[in-house]
C-alpha cells in the first residue's frame, strides 16, 4: 500500500481495480479451500448424516420439509421418550431446520429438485465459507484488510472449527459460528459508529443465532462484559449506549420468539448480566447528563454515590429475587464451567457426555496449530492498542480461554477468537518484513521513511474508523513503533529469514489442518473404517446394518429401549419409536433405562414391560475392539440410576473387592446378573469355539464356564461384526409360568417322578 | 348433533363379523380322540357328534394320524385322551407335542384314572402347575364312600365340592329334578386319582375333594406306611381343573373316567359344562371393536392424537357365543384404563343403549365412557383387559397420542382480564411515542446552532 503514493493517479485507479480483484478472488479462494477440505468425509464415504444430534436435526429437518413450519412448531414428537413423548418443537433450536427448508425452498422455487439430505450434509461447509468472509470483515474491523484475509484463511481451515463443520455434520454449531461472527461484526460496527442501525442489525442476528443454538448465551453475556470493561476503563460515549440500548431490546425481544427460550432472558440467572449492564448504562447516561449539566462538584459526587447504592440495591434485589425462585437460579452447566468436578457429583448425565470433559492440553495445538502461540501475540497487539473493539478481542480472547480448557466442545467458541488474534499478529509482521519496496529502490525507502507515519495513520484511520481519543497516536500503536524502527534496520538477510520461516509455518499449518481434518475429524461415526494388515481400508458398517434391520423387520410401532446414546439415531436410521435419546430432558426416564440395564432380568423384566419394550439394542465393541460401547459406558448407566434409586442400584456392587472394573471371571455377582452384561456376552464365548472368549476392548477374558444365559429376553440380531446386539423382550409365557421354569422344560431338564416342592393353592 | 356420526362407524365395525356359525366355535370341530375302546365311551361321543364335531377315533398304537401339529398348522381343533392301558401315549403325544400344540390353538380335555395317568400329559399338566398324581395312585375316603366295598374309592360328592365358576360349571340338574338349574344335586366319582394345584393365576380348579379323602399309592399297599406314599390330601387335592392360556386355549382334566362312561347320567350335566367349555361351545367372548372419539370433533373415528384436556368417548362392544350364535354380553365390571406409565383413569363402562340401537346387531352389547383427557402429554394407551375365570379373555389396546396445545390455541391475550394491564400500559407507551415523534417533528426544536454539542 505503501507504494500507491507514488504513482499517477490513473495508475492508482489501476492498483486499486486490481488490489480488489485479488481481494475478492482470494476471499473466494479461502471459501474455497474452506468448503473443499470439508468434504473428505463424502469422498471417503458417501453423503451421509453424521454422528447422532445430526440424526436428530436431519429427521426434524424432513419434518419440517414434508409438515411446514406450523406443524414443525407444535411438533408432539411421539416417536421418542415412549411413553412422555417430546414437546419437539417447543424444545429445539429451530434455526438450523430453518436455513435448510428456506434453501431447500429456494432451491426448488429455481426449479432445482435437490434432496433435503444433500442439503442438510453440505450446510456446514457452505457456511463455513461464509464464516471465512465474516471473519474477513471483522478482522477488517479490527485491523485491516490485510491480518481479515488471514484471519479468514485460519478460520477457513482451522480444524478447531473444521471440528464441528464436515460435511455431513449436520449440528447446530454448522451456522452457529457463523451466525456468532456476524454478530461481533455487527456488535463492533454498531460500538464504533453508534449506529443504532447497525446496533439493530446485531440484534437482528443475535436472535438468528438464539434460534439456532443455546450457545447464543455466550454472545448474551460477551457483549454486556466488552461494554461493562468499557465502563470501568472509563470509556463511557453515547455510541456504546446507543449500540447496547438498541441491541439489547431488540435482541431480547426478539430471542424471546424463540418458544424454547421464551421468558429465560428476564427469568434467568445466565442472562441477567445482559440486564444489569443494560440498567447500568441507564444510569451511567444519566449521570452522564446530569455531570455535564451540573458545575457543583459535590453534587457530581453525589451521583456517583446514588449511582453505586441504586447499583448495590439492584444487585441485592437480584439476589432476593433469586432465593425467592422469580429468576431461576444458575443451572448445573454454568456450575460445571467453574468447578470442573460439579457435574461428576452432582449431575452424572452431564459429565457423562465425553465432549463436556476438561480439554487436554495437547489438543490446543491439535485444533489450532500454530495459531495457539499466534493468539497471545494478537492479544497483546491489541492490548498496546486497545481501542474499544480491541478491548472485545481481549475480553473474548480470556473468556473463551478458559472455557475452552473447561469443556471440550468450547474449544469450538475459542477458534474464532485465535484465528483473529493470529491473523492480527501475523499480519503486523508482515508489515514490517514483507515491505520489499523499501529495498528495492532507495528512492521509495526514501518516500517511505518520509511517509511511514502518514501512510500508517491513514491505515489506521481507514481500518479502525474512531480510534479511541485517550490513547496518544505517536507512541500507543505497537504497529506504528514496529515499523518505524523497521526503516533504520531492514536488512535483507533478515526479512528473508522471517519470511521464509512463516512462509514454511504457514505451508505447516496448511499441512497440519489438512491431515487433522482427513484423519481425526472427517469420520461419519456411523459407519467405521480401520486398517487391514494388508494396509487396504476395512469398512465396519455394523451401525447401518442393525437399523436397516430393525426397519425392515420390526413392527411400525415397535418401541426399542437402548442407552440414549443411540435414541437419534435410531429415530433417524431405523424409524422406530425411542426410550430415551440425545436430548436428555427427563432424567428419572434415562434413570429407568438405566436400571433396566444394570439389575436382574427378574428386575427388569416389569420395567420393560410397563414401558411397552420391543427389542433391546445394545452396543458390543468386544469382538471387533470398539471402544465406545455399552460397557465403558455402562457404569454412567449405573451412577444415573443410582442417582434415583440408590437403595436399589449401587456403583460399588459392580467393582471387584480390590476396587477393579472387571468384566472377566473376577467381576462381580451383581455385574454378571446385569442385563447389560448378560445382553453384551451372551454366546460371546461360542464365537471362540467354545473357549473362553476373549475381550478386545477390556483385554480381558470371559470364561466360557459362566457364558450368561438370558431367560426374558431372546436374541434376534446381532450385526456382522458384533457391534450391535439386539434383543427381543419375550412375551409372557402362554400358560402361565415363570421364564427359567419354561426354558427348563424346552431343555428337556425336568425331573418327572418325583413331587416336585410347589407352593400350594390355598 | 356428534352422536349419529359415530353410532354409524361404530355399527360398521360391529358388523364385520357376522353370525352363522356352526355349534363349535368357528367351525373348529376336527377332534382327535385317544382311547382303547370308544365302545365304553359312545354315549358320550355321540353327544359330540351331534353337537357337529367331527371325531377321528385312535388309540396310542395306532401311528398315523396323532400328528397334532403339521408344519405349523393345527391338524386338530380338539384333543380328547381318555384312559388307556397303555403306559405311555407314544412319541407323538409327548410332553412338548402337547405343550406345543396347546400353544398353537389347540384344546385338550384329559381324562386318567387310578390306572392309567400317563406320564407325557402329567408333565405337560404340572407344567400349567396341576400336578396330577402318577399312574397307580388313587383317591380314596373312607368317611364318606358310596361303595360298599373296603376300598372306599368311590367319593360321594355334592355341589360344595364343584368350586368352577359358573362360567364353566352353569348348571347342574340334580337327580331328584327339584330346582332345575341350581349346583345341587350328587354324583359318584369312581376309582379316580387326583391332582394338588400350584399357584398358576391362570389355573381354575373344578372339583375338590371331600376333606376326609386322600391320595396314596395304591399298588402298594402292603407297606403300612401310607403317609409316606401319600400324593395329597384333603381339600388340597383336585379332582377336575382346567387352564385358559393367555392365547384363550383350554385345557380340562377330570381325574375319573367313570363321569364319561356310559351311563354315568348323575354327573353328565357336570361333565357336559366342563366339555362344553373345553372346546369353546361356552363362556367364548369376543370383542368386535373398540373406538374412541375426541367430542371436538366426533368425525372422526379412533383419531392418532388429542389434546390435552378434551373430552374422550371411548366404546367396546362384547359379544358371547351361547352355543348357536353371538348374543349380547352383559357385565357391570367392565372396566377401561387410560395409561401412562401408570393409569390415569381407571372407569367403569356401561351399556351404552342409544349405540346399540344404532349399531343394529343384535349380537353385540356396547360399552361405553366419557370422560375428559388428563392435562399432560404423552403417548396413552386405552386398555380394556376383561379378564374373569372361565372366560376368553378379552384385551384391547390402543395408543394414542395425547400432546400438547398448540401455540395458537392459548387464549388470545384480551380474552385474559390480567392481561388488560399490560395491554393498556403497551399502548399507552406506543401512543406515548407517537405523540412524542408528533410533537419532535412539528413543533420548535431545530438543530441548527448546536448539533456539534453531542461530544
């Protein structure tokens, strides 16, 4: 850019047709390879629905596509939580059906007949390029166009957020990030030119983010904070209470459409901050006024004191209202970001799901790369600016940090936030050393080192429109320091060295997030594959197999009971009427299933007949070596049933005396008579001819002497490789007897002679 | 008004099945009969064959023709098996051919005695909990015979004894002909053996024993030590029980082949009614359907789903087979279930008459409810389980879906009083601000000198 001024002004015109052109192709170049490294998953599989919220988001999707949008919105969903059914529509997000039905209407309108399937599969990638552009803008926002063509490129394929956006990752997220960024764009554009247009646009697309996931509360309270931090840095303007004001009331009005959400913005402790922030700017204004329109100094001081006991009593009142039950306390999953064991003791369900583990370390630089060291280089940059966005960019940057270590899935919040950071970081220092003009010709180091300072002001101005008046501009921008002892060093050798270094981090990362994207994060989950010895690639379709065989071969209105890990799925695959599934609303009824699983077939038997029990489905990785089934699992099933029944289920029953989880000769009575245990290895051991049976996934030995026997409940499937096992729950026997004495007499084990001890008819 | 529209549909499904039966439900009259010599019997089978049961008449060594099951199929509706000097009944009438063949549909009335009680029928009957005592074993009582002889092992036994319900045991005339259709009256029972009963639900036991009698092993008898060979005793031993399978197949035992001989006209009303009820001649129910309609809109018949809160009409119709043809059954304890989980309502039903005179069938009674749907969402299963001794039982269960109200179902909000407040404070702030804009717009306030003043 340096080198503009130099030249006539046609050929301005010229360079600047053409930095647009470059621009534009680059952006869509980066929306390009953002979409492309998407798709492994449907070059190496197919176009298929991945993992299980996707299942439920495809089936609701169809729902909506085949009934419209009334009937979607009172959907009663019958077909999951027999016998409780689902109030669906009024407890989903319902953005996401949304986006994909207008696209799909769209689509047809142009006479475009295109599967909603193929719809649903290609959404992530689709707004994934649509984040890179808004990424663009809202580094853009922050910097300039320069560090927003980076920035978009880090998000286009950082695998933080590739993570959660293949194709066929059909989940909230796919337009949530997106939807998160335009929001923060819309939030800073709004701050910085107090505009309540733009102040409207954000909320405009706050509310489509309400509708499209529950992590919106994590933009309810960013946005409070950023303003709240403002305030205490004395950075009080009209155009902060403008934008707020304006977001704010639209915002909540409009989030509070969402039928899910519905009076949670005024009833709820995780959106009170948005409230009390909005009530402090009231008064902050006021004061404000009041100051500007008083000379009495006492009297300045006087409202400052009102100002903090009216603060000190709406806080107070907030906490009365709070034990009084009128605003509904903190929920177990805002606790469990503080103290990471919360959930572990108190809500099992929670803790259960393995993306709501703490983060390990490693994986920090697994999703982010290089980007992870870059994103402290960015915050400090904007900290030596600190302009009000750049206040955003840090307050974000620390609050996502720390959530991101909390909780495995908000590495997902965090992504964005880097990839700025880093864009910001990386593109300072391509200012200083890809400033190959300078070296070229002594004549344009000469305009440089005259103009550096005016061409950077004007960058400044143009990039960051109102910089803040309180910080000096000869000494407060680390971009200008940077460059202006670029013009007394500027060695070649040096540059060079820079350069090529970060050119080769770059051509890395690029590496890196390919590789992460093909081999960790573009796995259907429904549908396995590993390496044969021979090296060629081994399919395990066994998911498929199971539900395909439960639709063609079970009744319409057959009601499968499995652990709520599958409920979506087999919603979704196999048609058939749930127990329990993903959206885990009732936990006394997974509870139930959960008991159902870890007690006795005599126990089980009237829990599975009351809730009208077809088939049984469990999920057996022991033959093949898969890992996340049911029996990992288990014990989760046996601590939420604990948490209920705790007289009848109890954790310690199902460990060994020297405290082991066995599964072997070792494991306990109560382990044994489990269904779960008798559904996982019942004629496990005949698979080894007899022998006994040997456990991948335990390492353990399951001795052909106690193979389990089932008694109330039949085995009707088991899928190719053992991963699905399928039970029939049998019917009450014809003439009356119990289950072990009918399976004796099919056995031909009954003594006949003798009289036999019967409890006699009085 | 709603009632016409669904009388008409109710009256449709009721006539789906049509009378013009023969005298054995459903034409089901192929009978397989095991004796050594339907000589002794004839008096007995001729009754059968009169009431249009078609009698195949084998004894166990005749091979061909005991298959009871054929490739699934029943061969027989009936079995009969009356006493044989065979020890066993033969490979084709094993325990689980029995079993089997009882599961499918088939009835079975077994008849032993103190000399043949075989052992495949004794273990598929301990397997419905009647535990009929081994072959050689005998009931005697020596308080209370009616032979002359010592053995004492003809029972005297008077209508206290029979404690079937009347749906299997109706009537029986006694010998004197002095009441007509009351349990009175005497009859003998003769050389017979005798069974003590498990705690099956669904065993119904027939005739007891008098409490002075016992069963001992009488082949044996030199050894004195008769209580050690005692079988059972007392009112504890059975002398006829059946089972009704929860599939609604029969199963009769008598334990004395002297009620069906020829000539045994003291217990032949008694043994008349246990037959009868054995094969489905009596006590058969049906249901030809059962429909429930939402009263908001009575068009429709059996909708999926209702709303919370609606008022419901659930009907039943119940017929019983009398012998010849389907008439009207009649009970006050006909009961339906709402159930979720746990029944919500659990009403009696009565005879609804207006539906009956629209259903125009003259062999069904109409049962009927109102009542209104609980307010809670949910899968409900409509269940009427009429399930009473001695006869078929009926179960009928629908699920329906009960949701939620609609977000256009709530009351509007002016319809609410409370709401007026809030209505009235909305608009007077929308008014507010109007006036407000007016009032900007056109009156003095202009920005000319002091719109720099906003920093």
């Amino acid at each position: 850019m340096a080198l503009v001024t130099g030249f006539q002004k046609s050929d301005r015109q010229l360079i600047d047709n053409a930095l647009l052109l470059l621009k534009v192709s680059t952006l869509i170049l980066v929306a390009g390879a953002a979409i492309s490294s998407r798709l492994f998953s449907v070059i190496r599989f197919e176009s298929i629905i991945h993992e299980f919220d996707p299942w439920f988001n495809y089936r609701a999707t169809k729902y909506l596509t085949e009934n419209g949008f009334y009937k979607f919105l009172n959907w009663f969903d019958d077909r999951t939580w027999y016998p409780l059914g689902r109030v669906t529509g009024g407890t989903l997000y319902p953005g996401l059906m949304v986006t994909s039905n207008v696209i799909h209407t769209v689509l047809r309108w142009f006479s475009l007949p295109i599967d909603i399937r193929n719809i649903c599969v290609m959404l992530a990638p689709a707004f994934s390029g649509l984040t890179a552009y808004v990424t663009y803008l809202f580094t853009t926002e922050m910097k300039n166009e320069t560090a927003g063509l980076l920035a978009a490129i880090f998000m286009g394929i950082a695998p933080g957020y590739i993570s959660r956006s293949v194709a066929g990752s059909y989940d909230n997220e796919a337009i949530a990030i997106t939807l998160l960024m335009v929001t923060f764009y819309f939030w800073i554009k709004a701050l910085k030119l107090g505009s309540a247009l733009w102040g409207g646009l954000t909320a405009l697309s706050y509310f489509y983010m309400v509708a499209a996931w529950g992590g919106y509360v994590f933009i309810t309270n960013m946005i409070p904070l950023h303003v709240f931090v403002l305030l205490l840095m004395g950075r009080y303007h009209s155009r902060i209470y403008v934008a707020y004001s304006s977001w704010y009331a639209i915002g909540t009005l409009a989030s509070m459409q969402i039928p899910f959400v519905g009076f949670l913005p005024i009833r709820s402790s995780d959106h009170m901050s948005a409230l009390g922030v909005f009530g402090l700017l009231q008064l902050v204004a006021f004061s404000d006024w009041i100051r500007s329109q008083v000379p009495s100094k006492q009297f300045k001081n006087l409202i400052i004191v009102a100002v903090l006991s009216i603060l000190a009593i709406s806080f107070a009142g907030l906490i009365g209202l709070t034990s009084a039950g009128v605003i509904a306390p903190w929920t177990g999953r805002f606790y469990s970001l503080w103290d990471t064991n919360y959930a572990k003791i108190h809500i099992p369900i929670i803790a259960s799901v393995s993306e709501h583990q703490p983060t390990a370390w490693p994986s920090f630089f697994f999703d982010n790369f290089m980007l992870i060291w870059l994103f402290p280089v960015g915050v400090y940059l904007c900290l030596r600016e600190l302009a009000d966005e750049h206040v955003f960019i840090i307050v974000y940057g620390v609050l996502a940090s720390y959530f991101a270590g909390v909780m495995v899935r908000l590495m997902l919040t965090l992504t964005p936030i880097v990839c700025v950071a880093a864009g910001i970081a990386v593109s300072s220092l391509l200012d200083v050393y890809a400033e190959f003009a300078i070296v070229e010709s002594d004549e344009a180091v000469e305009s440089t080192v005259n103009k550096g300072g005016d061409v950077l002001e004007e960058i400044d101005v143009t990039s960051s429109g109102t910089s803040t008046p309180g910080v000096s501009s000869e000494e407060g921008s680390i971009f200008k320091t940077l460059l202006s002892s670029n013009n007394t060093i500027k060695p070649l050798l040096a540059k060079a060295v820079v350069l090529i270094s970060f050119t080769s981090y770059l051509f890395l990362f690029v590496k890196h997030c390919t590789w992460v994207t093909s081999n960790a994060y573009s796995s259907p989950s429904v549908v396995l594959a590993s390496n044969l010895p021979d090296g060629s690639q081994f399919l395990i379709d066994d998911f498929r197999e199971a539900y395909y065989w439960l639709r063609m071969n079970t009744p319409e209105d057959a009601k499968i009971m499995s652990w709520w890990d599958y409920g979506y799925q087999i919603g979704g695959m196999a048609d058939r009427t749930t127990l329990v599934d993903n959206n885990t609303w009732n936990n006394t009824h997974i509870a139930t299933v959960g008991k159902a699983m870890s007690s006795s077939e005599e126990v089980a038997y009237p829990i599975l007949r009351q809730h009208d029990v077809d088939y049984i489905l469990v999920i057996f990785g022991g033959v093949i070596g898969f890992s996340g089934d049911d029996i990992n699992k288990f014990l989760w099933m046996v601590r939420i049933a604990e948490g209920i029944w705790p007289e009848e289920v109890k954790e310690r029953d199902f460990f060994t005396a020297s405290n082991q989880y066995r599964v072997d000769h070792e494991a306990t009575p109560t382990m044994r008579e489990s269904m779960m245990y008798k559904m996982s290895y019942y004629r496990f051991t005949d698979a080894f001819g007899g022998r006994d049976g040997h456990d991948r996934v335990r390492g353990q030995n399951i001795p052909a002497s106690m193979a389990p026997e089932l008694t109330t409940i039949e085995e009707a499937f088991t899928s190719e490789n053992w991963i699905v096992r399928i039970y029939k729950v049998k019917d009450l026997d014809n003439v009356g007897r119990d289950f072990p004495k009918a399976i004796k007499f099919d056995k031909g084990q009954t003594s006949k002679k003798k009289r036999s001890q019967t409890e006699l008819r009085l | 008004m709603y009632f016409c529209q669904w009388l008409l549909t109710a009256g449709i499904a009721a006539l789906s099945l049509g009378a013009g039966f023969a005298k054995p439900l459903n034409g089901a009259g192929r009978t397989l009969v095991v004796v050594d010599d339907p000589n002794e019997y004839s008096q007995y089978l001729e009754s059968l064959e009169q009431r249009e049961f078609q009698l195949t008449i084998k004894d166990t060594h005749d091979e061909s023709g005991l298959e009871l099951v054929n490739y699934g199929e029943l061969t027989y509706d009936n079995l009969i098996v009356l006493p044989t000097k065979a020890k066993s009944l033969g490979p084709k009438l094993s325990a689980k051919a029995l079993l089997e063949y009882f599961n499918l549909g088939g009835n079975i009335l077994a008849v032993t005695s103190a000399k043949s009680s075989p052992e495949s029928l004794r273990e598929f009957a301990a397997e419905l909990d009647i535990h009929i005592s081994p072959r050689g074993y005998q009931i005697v009582d020596h308080f209370n015979s009616a032979d002359s002889s010592d053995e004492h092992n003809v029972l005297k036994l008077t209508s206290a004894n029979i404690n079937a319900p009347d749906s299997v045991i109706s009537d029986i005339i006694s010998h004197d002909e002095d009441g007509g259709s009351t349990k009175s009256g005497e009859f003998d029972y003769e050389a017979g053996n005798a069974a003590y009963l498990g705690n099956n639900e669904l065993v119904i036991p027939f005739i007891s024993a008098p409490s002075t009698s016992y069963v001992f092993d009488a082949r044996e008898q030199e050894d004195n030590d008769v209580a050690d060979k005692l079988w059972v005793s007392g009112s504890q031993a059975y002398l006829a029980a059946g089972l009704q399978s929860r599939k609604n197949t029969r199963f009769s035992w008598v334990g004395s082949a002297s009620l069906f001989k020829n000539g045994a006209a003291a217990s032949a009303s008694a043994i008349d009614n246990i037959t009868k009820w054995t094969f489905q001649e009596k006590s058969v129910l049906k249901s030809v359907g059962a429909s429930h309609y939402d009263l908001t809109f009575p068009e429709v018949e059996n909708p999926h789903i209702y709303k919370v809160s609606t008022d419901v009409l659930y009907l039943i119709s119940l017929s019983e087979w009398n012998g010849n043809e389907w008439v009207p059954f009649d009970a006050s304890d006909v009961q339906l279930e709402f159930i979720m989980l746990d029944p919500y309502y659990r009403l009696t039903l009565s005879r609804n008459a207006t539906a009956e005179a629209a259903a125009e069938d003259g062999s069904i009674a109409i049962y009927s409810t109102q009542f209104k749907a609980p307010d809670q969402y949910g899968m409900f299963t409509f269940k009427t389980e009429y399930q009473r001794p001695g006869y078929t039982f009926v179960e009928d269960a629908r699920v329906v879906t009960v949701r939620h109200i609609a977000n256009d179902e709530w009351p509007r909000s002016w319809e609410i009083t409370n709401s007026w407040v809030y209505l009235t404070s909305a608009g007077s702030v929308v008014i507010g601000w109007l006036v407000f804009v007016a009032f900007y717009l056109y009156t003095g306030y202009s920005p000319k000198k002091s719109d720099k003043k906003t920093q």
